[in-house]
C-alpha cells in the first residue's frame, strides 16, 4: 500500500499523469452507481478527483467502491485517464481502494447538500462544515491577511511579543472581565494587552505588535461581539501626534487586503468576493463632523453621544454613496466619550478632546486607538477621575516614573476585519470555534 507521502493532491495532476498510476487520498463526497460502472468524487484538500470503476473490468473492486459510506477517508491506487466527462478533465481507474475510516450514517451535516444548514448546526459540527472548500476558503483568507499584516509589521521594524493572558487586572473596565481562579488568588482573562504594551514602551522594544487572543464577557448577543477574539495589538514609542498611530493602522489594513488579492484570489473567487483595493490615505473625520454628517441624513443624534451601531452603520452608508470609500477614519473623539480610557492623551489646547480615532470598515468600527498619555502627574489624575485603585495598577504606573516616550497604538479586531472583508453576516462566520455568552463547545 503506498503511503501518505506519496499521494498525489488533486491540483498536482497534469496531462504529464495521464497513463500512469498514482496514489490518492481523500473523503468519499459522492458515490453514483449506474450499474455497469460507478463514479465515486474524492475530496482532498484541493478539489476533487472522479474514481470511475468499470464492473466487467473488476466485480470484486467494483462492488466495494460502490458500498462505500459518504464521507469515509479513502486511499486509492490507481490510473489516471483524460476524461472529457469529468470536470478536472481526469479520473482515476482505481486498482486498489482501502477504507481508512469508515463514516457512520446519517451524517451529522450534509457537505455538498443545495440546502443550507442554519449557523447553529453549522458551528456545532464545525468539523463536518469546514470539510465544506467555501468554508475553508475563510480560513485561508483570515491566514494571508494575517501573512501580509506580519510582512507589512516587519517591515516597518516591528517586533512581534505575546503578552500574559492571565493578569491582575483589567485595562478596559471591569464590566466584561473573565474573573479566574489563579492557584489561590483571584485573576482575569486579558482584555486586551493595554498595560503591557505601553510597559514595553519603556523599554527599548519601541514598536511592537502582538497578534493574540483577548477576552471580553460580552452580554449581549451581537453579530460583531464575541467572548474570544483575535486582537492585533500595536504600540510604537516617539511619536508626535494620533497621525502617527493612524498611519500604522492604514497600513496594516491596506496590506492586509493587497496581499489577500494577490495570494488568495482562487479562494476570493470560490466566495464570489470582489476586493477593492483602497487608495489611501482613507478619509479622516472628526467626531464632529460624523455628527454633523448624521444629523444631515436624518439620525436624531447630538453632540457628545456615542455614534451607536446605527450611527456608524449609517455613516458606513453615506461615506460609500458620496466619496465610494470602504475604509474610512473618525477622529478626535470627545474626552467625555473616552473617559473610561484613562490612558488617552487629551488634547493640550482643549482638554475636552482627545486625538482618539476609530477606523471604521463599511459601517462597523475594527480599530480603536491613538496617542496614550505619557506624563506619569497627568495620567494618575485621569486614573483618579475614573476612581481607579492605583495601588493595582503599581506594576503599570512605575514604568512611567523611570523614563517613558510619547507613545500610542490600537486594537484591531482580526475577525471584524475578515467579516466585512468578506461580507459575512455574522462574526461568528470568521472564528473556527466561537465563544459567546451561549456558546462554550466545541
Ligand atoms: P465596541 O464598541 O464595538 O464593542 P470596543 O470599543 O469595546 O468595541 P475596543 O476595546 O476599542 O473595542 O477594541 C478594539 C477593537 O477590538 C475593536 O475595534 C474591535 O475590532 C475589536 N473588538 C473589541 N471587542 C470585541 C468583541 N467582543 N468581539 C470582536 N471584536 C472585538
């Protein structure tokens, strides 16, 4: 019997093949018995390979591919043959089939079924989904999107860190923290990596990122909210003003986008998705202006309100009808609004404005960030004006009183990037295992 190492992949036969044997491996997708002879479709990773068994040729081969289980993993010896029939324009004459693993009945999800199964059904047998290519193809975009984020951070003289998941406190509100039990004291599972990003700062490691899980204990149910995402998290030292941050951001979301066009384009097409590449510099506007903008179309909206879900959806909205714009920036966000973000820099001629800015993606915001505040006097009020405990932020606080440059940087959600890259309507579509408030397994 050959072994794995000499299978040969669906996308790696050629008119070369055509007379001689191979070996392939994959799931039976499709087994048709029409009598005399029978096609079986074996799925690999890469596609599909028709097995077409002649009955006179070999009843004994003939009556086991026939009584093959949907589903089952196949090793099959065999010869290739042109087919103008067969849509890959080959099949395989098998000569030897092994059935490595039997697939019980019925299956728990249909792979090539016309009728879509519903999210829920879908994620509860997510390995039986995956099997599915349109599903995989997701995986495959969200992987060269993180490849030319990574290339494009290198680049740049960005150093890649992981930061502890397990910490003594929060940096972003104690509402959705994750509270552990850590041997015998009490932790949470990270937010974000807020307090250790910015620690770096003082260090000499001056631009970094890491690309990690974050936790939220999100309560409501929301196609853009999840209990576990992926976090992209920036942070570079002397810098002069948000622009600096901004520029970081537009970048990792242009290159994101080239190089998935460019390294993914079989599997953009397989979704029927279009990517248009954004000319930059993306738009900039202030939070004055957004408003302004959706009360102009109708939103019954003031100044000094969160723009909401239907705010940025609407904003999404006008940007892509006036300026045909996917990608867009809203900036210098009200000091009110970013209160709870004790670290934001304010503005030195009007406090009551931060350069805080969201970047938003068709409507729904994937990046938040901008210039932090440095001065370890000016920081500790904004602490106490939040009513913050110092005494547990120490390990954090100290880093500023030993020498700390001007720094800022983002989060930036992975999966809401995919999603709106994508279009898919839910989050949950972006995450090969989904946490939510309902959902815990698989
Ligand atoms: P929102 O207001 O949309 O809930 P946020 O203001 O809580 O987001 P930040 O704390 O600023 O988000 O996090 C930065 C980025 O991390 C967000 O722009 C988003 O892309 C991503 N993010 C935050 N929370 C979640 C979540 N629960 N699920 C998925 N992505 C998230």
């Amino acid at each position: 019997m050959p072994s794995w190492q000499h299978i040969t992949y669906s996308n790696e036969i050629k008119d070369g093949h055509f007379g001689k044997s191979v070996a392939v491996g994959g799931w039976a997708q499709e087994v048709r018995n029409l009598g005399g002879i029978s096609f079986l479709q074996l799925r690999d990773r890469f596609g599909v390979i028709q097995i077409t068994s002649l009955k006179k040729r070999d009843p004994e081969l003939f009556r086991q591919m026939t009584t093959i289980q949907r589903e089952s993993v196949l090793l099959i010896t065999g010869t290739v043959k042109e087919s103008g029939e067969a849509k890959a324009g080959f099949e395989v004459i098998p000569e030897t089939v092994a059935v490595l693993s039997e697939a019980m009945t019925p299956l728990p999800l249909g792979v090539v079924d016309k009728v879509g199964a519903d999210l829920d059904t879908r994620l509860n047998n997510r390995f039986m989904d995956l099997r599915k290519p349109e599903t995989r193809a997701i995986f495959q975009i969200r992987a060269k999107a993180l490849e030319g984020i990574r290339g494009y951070l290198t680049s740049e003289g960005f150093v890649e860190v992981t930061t502890p998941k397990i910490v003594a406190a929060g940096a972003e509100g104690g509402a959705t923290l994750f509270p552990i039990k850590y041997f015998d004291k009490s932790a949470y599972l990270a937010q974000s990596p807020q307090l250790y990003k910015q620690n770096l700062m003082g260090t000499g490691l001056d631009r970094i990122f890491e690309i990690a899980p974050a936790y939220r204990a999100e309560a409501s149910d929301t196609v853009r909210h999840i209990a576990e995402f992926t976090s992209l998290d920036i942070e570079l030292a002397f810098i002069e003003s948000s622009e600096d941050v901004m520029a970081v951001a537009e970048g990792i979301a242009y290159n994101g986008l080239r190089h998935v066009k460019e390294a993914a384009s079989e599997q953009l097409d397989m979704l029927g998705v279009e990517i248009p590449i954004p000319e930059t510099p993306f738009p900039r506007m202030t939070y004055s202006e957004a408003i302004d903008l959706l009360k102009a179309n109708g939103m019954k909206v003031e100044h000094g309100d969160d723009l909401g879900t239907e705010g940025e959806k609407l904003l999404g909205d006008v940007i892509m009808r006036e300026r045909g714009c996917e990608l867009y920036f809203i900036t210098d966000f009200p000091t009110s609004l970013k209160r709870g973000t004790f670290y934001a820099k304010r503005h030195d001629d009007d406090p009551e404005r931060t350069g805080y800015f969201d970047l938003d993606y068709m409507g729904q915001e994937i990046v938040s960030g901008g210039q932090r505040e440095h001065r370890y006097d000016v920081l500790v009020e904004q602490m106490k004006e939040n009513s913050m405990d110092l005494d547990s932020f120490e390990f954090y606080l100290k880093a500023f009183r030993f020498g700390m440059p001007p720094h800022g940087g983002f989060g930036f959600g992975i999966e809401r990037y995919v999603q709106k890259m994508l279009h898919l309507p839910n989050i949950r579509e972006a995450v090969l295992y989904p946490r939510d408030r309902l959902r815990l397994i698989p």
